[in-house]
C-alpha cells in the first residue's frame, strides 16, 4: 500500500469518528492527516509528511482552541427564557411557597430571599431546580 493511501485511509477514519462521536477536533485532526497525504503525493520523505502532518494538526486544534477559548461562554441567565417574565401568586403557604399557573402548568415559586410574601404580581428572576425564584413588582 502506497503511503498517500495510508494517510487518505486514517484521514477517512478519522472522518468517520468525528461523524459518530460530534467532536470537531477528529475532523481538525483529519484535515492535517489530508495535509500529510498531499505530501506524500508531492513526493516528500516519510519524515516530512510526518512533519507537514503534525505541524497542520497542530496549526488547527490550536487555532480552534484559540478561538472558542476567546469567545464568551453562555451564562444559564442568558439562556433561561423563563427570566424576566411575569406570573400571578395568589396565596403564599407558611413554607414560604406557593404554586402559580405558568405556560400551561402548575409551578412551585419561592421568592427572592429576604423578600416578604405578599401575593400579588411577581417577575421570575432565577430558576432553581423545580422552583421559579420570584420578586414581587405589584
């Protein structure tokens, strides 16, 4: 077997692992394993194609890493649609609780900590666990 067949072959493998696992740095590393078999192809020495391989797999996964390294991470704030919007409690137990309807089911609320209950209108600010954490707005 021809060394640019064996370079096209683990290209291919890894190909096939980074579509079964959903990584990407399997498919960063195929894209050097296709640089080593484009040496090959040009006629360069084993050691090169290592060589030209190795430098690409690293030039790649280290720049991915860079750049997802650098961009902001997601808070659970920012994600959770749940903030910011506003429910009616209409009684508190003496557990500081209460259940309040909420997008078509039942959910349990606590308030805010150091808040009094007072029923009424509340804008949900934190969800935690099962529980919307509520702060009373009128």
């Amino acid at each position: 077997m021809t060394a640019p067949s064996v370079w096209w072959l683990m290209t291919f493998a890894l190909v096939a692992l980074e579509l079964v696992t959903g990584t990407i740095y399997a498919l960063l590393i195929a894209i050097g394993f296709a640089v080593g078999a484009i040496a090959a192809h040009l006629g360069a020495a084993t050691p090169t194609q290592i060589v030209c391989a190795a430098v690409a797999c690293v030039a790649f996964v280290g720049g991915w890493y860079l750049r997802s390294s650098r961009r902001p991470k997601a808070r659970l704030v920012d994600v959770q649609i749940d903030v910011g919007e506003q429910v009616t409690v209409p009684a508190w137990t003496e557990g500081r609780t209460a259940e309040v309807r909420y997008r078509g089911a039942t959910w349990q609320v606590k308030p805010v900590a150091g808040a009094t209950t007072v029923p009424g209108l509340h804008r949900i600010v934190d969800v935690q666990g099962n529980f919307l954490v509520v702060e009373f707005i009128g």
